[in-house]
C-alpha cells in the first residue's frame, strides 16, 4: 500500500484521503518475489496477493478516504530503487506508489 494523498473535494469542500494502493500485473508477479528483499512478506502467487488485495481495497473504502489502485511495472520500480539507492522491499514499494499517484492525481487536476 502507498502513503496517503490528500485532495480536496471542491464540491462538498471536504478533504478526501487518497490511499495509494500498489497494483501489480499478474505477468510481473514472480519477477517481483526474485528481486524483493522481502519476498517471504509476499504472498506466493499473484491469485493470493490479489485476493488480499481486494480485500484491502474493501477494507480501506469509506467515507473520506479514496484508495486508488497504482499500476505498478516492476521493472520501473527496480530502476527508481537502484536511482534511489533502497532496497526493494516494502517501504520502497509504499514510497514508488505513493509518487505515483502523486503524479496521477497531479495529471488529472
């Protein structure tokens, strides 16, 4: 999951909370675990991790808080580690997403 992202709601003038949820593609999923520090964190398949997945989007769905599901290409987020000098393990995915959707939300204002 990415870090959170605030916009304001120009409608209702609320503040909405954008949470960055990492979205892997299912063809990428076993180069992740050969290049995660963590892998031993990830689910083994990607029917796993995508089922939890779902279940956290659910979960993370309510009034106030908008979580947006970041394609997320591991080969790029092997690049921004290697640029940023992280490993790739959690924190990092959480940081790379968080950019991210900074970045979509910034394209779509």
């Amino acid at each position: 999951m990415g870090r959170r992202t605030e916009r304001k709601n120009k409608v209702l003038g609320q503040i909405s909370v954008c949470l960055g949820v990492a979205w892997y593609r299912r063809e990428q999923w076993v180069r992740l675990l050969e290049v995660a520090d963590d892998r031993n964190n990830l689910e083994g398949t990607y029917e796993e991790w995508k089922a939890n997945a779902e279940r956290g989007l659910r979960r993370l769905a309510r009034p106030g808080f908008v979580p947006q599901k970041v394609d997320i290409d591991v080969e790029e987020l092997i690049r921004w580690c290697k640029l940023k000098k992280r490993p790739v393990n959690g924190a990092a995915r959480s940081i790379f997403t968080a950019e991210k959707l900074r970045k979509q939300i910034k394209a779509n204002q």
